[in-house]
C-alpha cells in the first residue's frame, strides 16, 4: 500500500495525489475514516477519486492509502438471501451491529466468515482441473446447491482436496499449477466488478423465459440470455412488473438490483420475497435471490458501482450452469449518477448533460447477457437474463438512456400511462413494443405448447392492430357507421384486451398463467371470434352474439385454476351450443 493526501474535494469527488502506482479503477481509503473509493481518472500524479460514502469533513492534507486491487467483489457461500448495497456491504450484518444507518467507513465482508458450510468434495486427488470445473459442493439454501468451482485463470492437478464443515476462507483443496507451484483454493473467490467472467462460448437465445406475465409471454416474449427493457413515466407500473418477473421467472436464481429508487419499494422487496413461497419448491422466493439495495437517499457514487456488482455475481451463478434472472430498476438512476459524476469530472457532456460514453457504458451492461458455454471441461450451459426498467421524465421515449438502450436489447416493453390510468394492468402498450426474439421463441412454443401457436398470436395481433383503426372511424362517425363484422372484431379485440391482456398481480390465481394456460385462454376467445363470424354470416343479429351467456365464463377463465384445464373443453362445448341454438332460430341456454 502507498500513502497520498487530498487536493480538493467536491462531493462525491476527491482529488488526490502521492500515489505514483495507482491505476484506473483501483481501490483506496480516503481519509482518517478510511472511506472508500476508486480512481476514475488519472492525469500524471493527480487522482480523481469516486468516493462511495458520504465526504463531509474530509479536506485537502487528508490521508489517501491505495490497496492497489480493482473494486470486486467476493463470490461464494452466503450470497443467497442476501442483502447488500451497491458495493456489497451486508446491509442486514450492518444493521444488527451498528443500527439503522450505516456508519462511514464501515469495514464489514461480504461474506460471513465465521460460518462454517458443509463441503462435499466432486473432484478428486490427483485430477486434472481448469478454470470453472467443479471440486464440489455445498447445499447453501434447501431449494441451491452451490457450486465451488476452480477459480478462471488457474488450472492443473488437484494434490489435496478436503471433506467437511468449512468457513469461506478456510484452504479446500490444493491445485499444483502447470508452472510447479502450489495453489490453496478457498470457497470463496474475488472477482473485478468491471471485468466480464470468461466463458467459452456465446449460444443463440432460442429458449423463452416464461414470466407468467401473458402480454409478455405471448405477444413480446424474452428468451433466455437475452436482454429487455420496460421503459415508461412515472406511475405506470415498472417497479411492479420487474416485481413480477423476480417473482414468476422460469429462473433458478434471482438477482435483483434497486439501483437509485426509493426506499419504500425497496422495503417492498424486503417485506414480500420472504413471504412469498416460490412455486416450484414452496419455499421463500428469498432462498434462490440476492438483493442489492442502493436507494435514492444512499451515496450517488455507489449507485453506478451497483449495476456492476449485481451483474458480476449473476454471471458468477450462470457459471455453476444457472439460468438467472437479473433485474436493474432502474438504470436511469445509474445514468443519472454517471451524469453528476462526469459534471463534476468537468468532462464534454453530451444530450442533456449526459456524458458521451453513455451509449457504451448500457451496451457493456446489457452485453454480459446471454446463453453462454462455460469454462469448465464438462460444456455446461447457463444463461443470464437481463431486464433493466427505464424511467424516462415525462415518459418521453426520445431522451438518452431510453434511446441508448433500446438500440442494443432486443425486447421494448413499453409502458403506457393512458393504460395505467385506465387501471390496465400491465400497462404494456401492444401497439408500441416489441420483441424480436419471437421467431426463435415461436419455433419453441410450436413445438413445446402447440402447433398452432404462431397462427393465433399473429390472429390476435391483427385484431387488436385492426381494433385500433375502428376505434378512429367510431371517434369520427360512431359505432353505428360500422358493419357488423367489424362490431365483431371490436367485440373480440376487446376480450382480449379485457380478458387476456389485463392481469391482477395482487390476485392469487391471475398473478400467474403458465404457457399452456395462456394457449388455451387465447384459443378459447379466437374460437369465439371464428364461430360468431359463421352465425353472423347465417343471419344472426350481432347483439344476440354479443350478449350471449357463455361471454362472462369466457371473462372469467383466468381465475380458473391452473389443474382444471377441462373448464375449456366445457366453455367451447357452451359456446358453440349456444351459437348453434342462434342460427337454428332457437333461445340459447
């Protein structure tokens, strides 16, 4: 470690100088509390210092030691159902020992490293290992087993490995290098926040990610490995969507950043994932889930270093061949801490004060995405999701970071506050959003769900898209200039808006639609539409269709529950009894 002392101090920004050694993004204690930071620029012998903590009271003459290491983050044992901030202090472990607030320049670990996990040897003495390949295992959660893996860059002869009930540091084995020497491997590894974790080989999303969510499963989907953003104004719904997702997502592990919101939706986090029994297993959701909190009231300075801890520690689990789920809400938050720092760094600003690098910086993000073959000499697969919310002032699309982001995901949910107002929830405009895994994801749903399932997608696209130009006409002139088929087509397109679209997150049954579900639910009112346009073209006047008494089960089937599928054969048998008793001349029952 070298010695320097503070020049200037501006807010989150500490100029220093005496550290001849240090280097970009390296990590030092600034002051006599030890408050940390990293180097973000350098000009000769002249630091400047993004400090992660509150700098009052610090002036120029104040000691600054470098540590000479990247910020990183520790990997291991005791990550699930944690709960850290944007440099990964246990916020719990910090609230049972020091109070409600976190005190500056708090030195708490990661990890625990007083707790001993039970460690079950894979590998065996004598091996031949690499990077990435397993030496065994613990059971961290009932519902995880966590993986200890050789740390990437280290490879060669397992000469020692242990059994038994170790702490995070304690030596498990012992690897003899292809150079000779001796390397005590630990259960827990560190890995730079910024640097991406290597990985063998890059796979094509082909897989959706079901959510539960039907907007999102059937209409603009998201594969695994993929990318996504839900951009929209305030109040229409982001927070409770990515809620939803970190809930229901056909994923094994679940990282989810509060990057920069307030603290009440984080406390939601903290408040319903405990209680929330995960459905595959029954268990607390919190048991496969790692919560990085850094609200709008923490330092602005680690909420551009959150994004980074909580992708390092999701590609660490997609490594163990993982599918996870991360969820950033929201990145305009950490846009707008890359904004002030950059101000303060007095660097050329781009579009509305945003710094240049900003379109870099969210691609890079989004980039450590994807469905990857691990290193490891067994070609396992995992995937990382990421879903990143954008809140844009006013809800308008055309600022920077919506901008900036939507040209590298390939998934736009976009949220329409017309729609949230109307208490249509999600509020998902399905005019606007698009995904363009759906080709890959359609070949998947043919297969896996139904033939048949590209044909009523794109049906029921058209509808609403033909909706929309009606709804001009009748704005114009009223609903009576319409012919009855296209009374018809607004019937119908508002079932599905009404009864398919429209989801109650807060209801025990609606909260989620598995994939065959929502088939079946959208078959059902297409079967409506193809049968009420046979009785129309018999003779049979549009308001008897309209107000027939099978309408309401057809509104109601998604409170059905998810083991009674048979209530849809018992609908389409009523359905087309009742159609039929119409064109006959006869009273439907």
């Amino acid at each position: 470690m070298t010695n320097g002392v503070v020049v200037k101090v501006s807010g989150p920004l500490v100029v220093a100088t005496g550290l001849p050694e240090a280097k970009m993004f390296d990590v030092v204690k600034v002051g006599e509390q030890g408050l940390i930071g990293e180097v973000i620029e350098v000009h000769g012998e002249r630091l400047s210092i993004q400090v992660y903590e509150e700098t009052s009271g610090l002036g120029p003459g104040d000691p600054v030691i470098s540590t000479g290491l990247p910020l990183s983050v520790e990997l291991g044992p005791g990550l699930l159902e944690g709960i850290f901030d944007g440099i990964q202090r246990p916020l719990d472990v910090i609230e049972s020992t020091m109070g409600s607030y976190i005190t500056r320049g708090i030195d708490v670990p990661a990890l625990d490293r007083k707790k001993k996990w039970e460690f079950k040897p894979i590998a065996k003495k004598g091996q031949k290992v690499s990077g990435g390949d397993f030496l065994g295992s613990v059971q961290e959660t009932v519902i995880v087993e966590h993986k200890i893996m050789v740390p990437p860059h280290i490879s060669g002869e397992v000469v020692e490995i242990y059994e038994g009930e170790f702490t995070v540091t304690d030596v498990i084995a012992k690897i003899k290098t292809d150079s000779g020497d001796i390397v005590d491997v630990t259960m827990m590894q560190k890995w730079p926040v910024r640097m991406i974790r290597p990985y063998k080989q890059k796979l094509p999303p082909e897989e959706p990610m079901a959510t539960g969510q039907r907007v999102i499963d059937t209409f603009f989907p998201v594969a695994k490995g993929g990318s996504a953003c839900i951009p929209g104004p305030f109040g229409s719904g982001k927070t409770v969507v990515q809620h939803q997702l970190a809930k229901w997502a056909d994923a094994e592990i679940v990282v989810y950043i509060g990057c920069g919101e307030r603290g009440n939706e984080m406390t939601d986090v903290l408040l319903e994932f405990p209680e929330l029994l995960d459905p595959k297993t029954g268990e607390p959701l919190m048991k496969r889930t790692v919560l990085i909190a850094n609200t709008s009231n923490m330092p602005v300075a680690a909420r551009e270093a959150s994004i980074y801890t909580g992708v390092t520690i999701a590609e660490y689990f997609r490594d163990m061949g993982y599918s996870v789920a991360l969820m950033a809400d929201s990145t305009s938050r950490w846009a707008e801490a890359l904004r002030e720092m950059s101000g303060r760094l007095e660097e050329m600003p781009g579009d509305e004060g945003y710094p240049a690098y900003l379109s870099r910086r969210i691609a890079e993000f989004y980039e450590r995405a994807g469905r990857v073959v691990t290193i490891g000499s067994d070609n396992r697969e995992g995937a990382l999701t990421a879903v990143g919310a954008v809140s844009p002032p006013g809800g308008d699309l055309s600022e920077p970071v919506t901008q900036a982001t939507l040209r590298v995901v390939k998934v736009f949910w976009a949220l329409d506050a017309s729609l949230a107002y109307a208490r249509h929830f999600p509020a998902i405009n399905w005019l606007t959003s698009y995904s363009l895994y759906s080709d890959t994801v359609e070949d998947y749903m043919n297969q896996n769900i139904s033939g048949n399932w590209k044909e009523l997608r794109a049906e029921a696209m058209r509808l609403l898209q033909e909706e929309a130009s009606l709804q001009e006409i009748v704005r114009l002139v009223g609903i009576d200039a319409l012919s009855t088929n296209d009374r018809l087509i607004l019937e119908v397109a508002r079932s599905i808006r009404e009864d398919f679209l429209h989801q109650n997150a807060f209801h025990e049954v609606d909260t989620y639609t598995s994939l065959n579900k929502q088939y079946r639910m959208l078959k059902l009112i297409l079967m409506f539409y193809e049968e009420s346009k046979k009785a129309i073209d018999s003779g049979v006047v549009f308001s008897e269709i309209e107000n027939l008494p099978v309408r309401e089960r057809i509104g109601r089937v998604k409170y059905a529950d998810e083991k009674d599928m048979k209530i849809f054969d018992e609908i389409e048998s009523e359905l087309k009894q009742q159609l039929k008793a119409l064109m006959e001349g006869g009273k439907a029952e």
